[in-house]
C-alpha cells in the first residue's frame, strides 16, 4: 500500500502568486515521483474587505496542479503581520475541521509542515487529533528571523520544535540553529534540490534572442522577491559601480515586490535606470531561460535557507556571486564555483561581478563548469528518496 502523506503549506503556488513556494510543490512532486501518495492543504488569507486580499476570496476551493491536489483553505488573517503570534492556532482552527472530513476520502499516514511557524505548529497541535506523526522542513525565515518578531512567536517556534517528531533543514546552519533554540530534537539536513531536466546548459545566443536581449551586453541575473531582506538596495549601489567601469554591462531584475518603485527611484537617482532591466514576474517554466541568459547570477540577501535559485544556476552551468547567508556556503564553493560576499558590503560585491563580468570573463565559464560538474547530487530526485527513507524511519518507529 502506498504510503500517504498530508503537506500543509502556506507557501505554495495559488492563482494570486504561482511561484509562491514553488520549491515546495517540485518536491511534492518528486515525493509522488518516487511512489509517495501526496495531498496538499494551503491555508489562504481569510479578512473581510481587506482589498488586497480579494484574489484569495476567488479561489478554487480545490485544484490540481502537475497530478497534485490542492485544497486551500480560507484562514483568518491579519493585514501587515499583526497578531502573528496567533497564526500558528489560527492555522490549527481552520485546517482540524477541513482535515476531519479530508481525511475520509484521503487517510494520511503522516503530516509533512513547510515551515515550523506557523505551519509546524498548527501540525503539531494536529498530531494528537489525528494520532499521525508530524515532520516540519525549516526552510529559512522561519528560525533565523519570525522568533525575533516577538517573545509570543518565540515560545510558539519552540512549542513547534517539541511537538515535531522529526525536523527537516534546508541546510546544517538551519539545523543548528533550531538545535540551539531546543537541544534534543530528532533534526535532520537535506538540501533542496533541482529539476535537470528543465535547468540544463542551453546555448546563451539562442536564449537571448528568445527573450530579447542584447547578445553583445554583459549580464548579471537576479531572480527573487523584492522584499528588504533580499539587500537589493546594496545590489544596486554594486551595480553602478559597474557601470562606470563598462557601459556594457546589465543587471536583468526577474521578480516584483512591494519595493520595486522605490528600487526605480535608486536607479534614477544614481544614473543607472537604462542599466538595470525590470522583467516582473516569470512563470517557472521561464526562469531556465533567464539564467542561461545570465553570464552570472547574483544574490544579495541579509538572510537565506537554501535558495533554489543557487542550485538551478549550478543546474544551468552559471557561476554564482551571493552573500555568506544560511545555507549559501554549504553548496557554493568560494573561488571554485563563485564568491562569498560578506552581507551589506557593496563594495565587496561590486568587485566580485567585475571580475566575472568585466575582467576575467574566461573564469565565469571555468566556475559555471564546476558549478555543473557538482550540480548532479542536487536533485529533486535525491531529495525525495531521503525524505521518502526518513518517513518510512518513522512510520517504522511509531509500529515498533
């Protein structure tokens, strides 16, 4: 009999943001790849009249994407973030009276929660109710940066890390970090994997013409939110120092977020706007595109997990500069496959680019071919059979 298991995720991708969690959904479905029965439950925002959030009131209740099914389930919200040390019960209210007719049609052997708050601890509290064992991933944000937020989500994020009965890390810094906050917990890491067979090397000519970029500029990628903690104003200040020294150099911005005007206004301020390229948001499928585009791509976050986007260039063969946050330097290698930038230093950031870009462009094709070369361990593939081995290990150990 296949083996079932419940994912409930706040992050995932929904009609408002289909790249929301998109990591999570490619190990979904690498899980239902490798003989894992997968059902997803995705709690959405629920506040009356609050305009913003008028794209969750439209959704499906149900949907399936690429074979999975999804149900999202309106959860009481607060606009801002406010009462945030609540969400984790919010969560937990909401999801007991979904699941308890769910799990009628689709009897789970096991919870799987993205994210130890407020998901993990909505789970936790769901593991005596249903009597299943209950596996949080850590992916980042979750313990580096909610517990600062407030002593109420501090307590919670421990209660969460108790009520686990086993921990998944996207990397070993994550790891220790929830083993500081609660000594003694089953932790485990496993990294974050890759498609190979949608992120490969293409011909960058071709790719460019595709998308409609010049063939002859120098190009540094950057894929993500625009949110402050990705350090994108420290990106910028980087990047008009590269124009001074090469006109020909671009910065292609593939994402959105509520800075995007105020990032804008840098760019005019410092001179830079016909440098750096705004794109929006892209589809999944398009961001291979995009990277093999790249001569190099770059992150400039204050604090990460594991970022995909590390493991998807490496995929496509592209050299990688980004700051030394969370996971970063457990998979890239400094010197050999890109560079580590201390956090917040433009300058250090600055120099990095121009090296790949501007002065020894022959290097960024010598570390994109180790970034390939070490990509092949960085699967979906493998990260599914180690997740599917580590819930047999605890279905096994709840028998015996």
């Amino acid at each position: 009999m296949r083996l079932k298991v419940l994912v409930i995720s706040h992050m995932y991708p929904n009609p408002a943001n289909p790249m929301s969690g998109i990591f999570v959904h490619n190990q979904v479905k690498a899980l239902a790849a490798a003989g894992v029965e997968c059902r997803v439950v995705s709690p959405i925002p629920r506040f009356p009249l609050y305009p913003k959030w008028k794209a969750y009131r439209e959704f499906p209740k149900r949907t399936v994407m690429d074979g999975i099914i999804i149900d999202y389930v309106p959860t009481w919200m607060f606009p801002g973030g406010f009462f945030f040390g609540m969400y984790g019960m919010l969560y937990y209210w909401s999801l007991s009276r979904h699941l308890t007719a769910l799990r009628r049609e689709f009897p789970f052997d096991l919870i799987h929660c993205h994210t130890i708050y407020p998901d993990g601890h909505a789970g936790g509290k769901l593991k005596s109710l249903f009597g299943v064992p209950v596996v949080s991933t850590i992916h980042g944000s979750d313990i580096r940066l909610y517990p600062k937020r407030s002593r109420w989500v501090y307590r919670n994020t421990e209660e969460a890390l108790r009520l686990s009965d086993q921990i998944i890390a996207v990397s070993d810094r994550l790891r220790k970090e929830a083993l500081e906050m609660v000594a003694g917990i089953e932790a485990v890491t496993i990294y974050n994997g890759f498609d190979p067979t949608r992120f490969y090397p293409r011909n960058q000519k071709e790719v460019r013409q595709q998308l409609g970029l010049d063939k002859q500029h120098k190009i540094a990628l950057f894929v993500g939110n625009f949110y402050p903690v990705k350090g994108l104003s420290h990106l910028l200040t980087a990047f008009a120092q590269l124009v001074k020294k090469d006109p020909s150099v671009r910065l292609v911005m593939v994402g959105d977020g509520p800075l995007k005007s105020q990032l804008q206004r840098q760019c005019r301020e410092a001179g830079i706007q016909d440098y750096v390229l705004f794109q929006g948001r892209k589809p999944h499928d398009e961001i291979p595109l995009w990277i093999n585009a790249a001569d190099v791509v770059v992150l400039s976050s204050l604090s990460e997990g594991l970022p995909s986007i590390l493991l998807e260039s490496m995929g496509c063969g592209k050299p990688f500069v980004a700051t030394d946050v969370g996971g970063i330097a457990e998979i890239l290698q400094h010197r050999k496959t890109g560079f580590l930038v201390k956090p917040e230093d433009a300058d250090e950031l600055a120099r990095y680019l121009s090296i790949l870009l501007i002065e020894e462009e022959g290097l960024a094709h010598d570390m994109g071919e180790r970034a390939y070369t070490l990509s092949g361990s960085l699967t979906w593939k493998e990260n599914a059979e180690r997740v599917k081995r580590l819930y047999e290990q605890m279905l096994n150990q709840q028998v015996g």
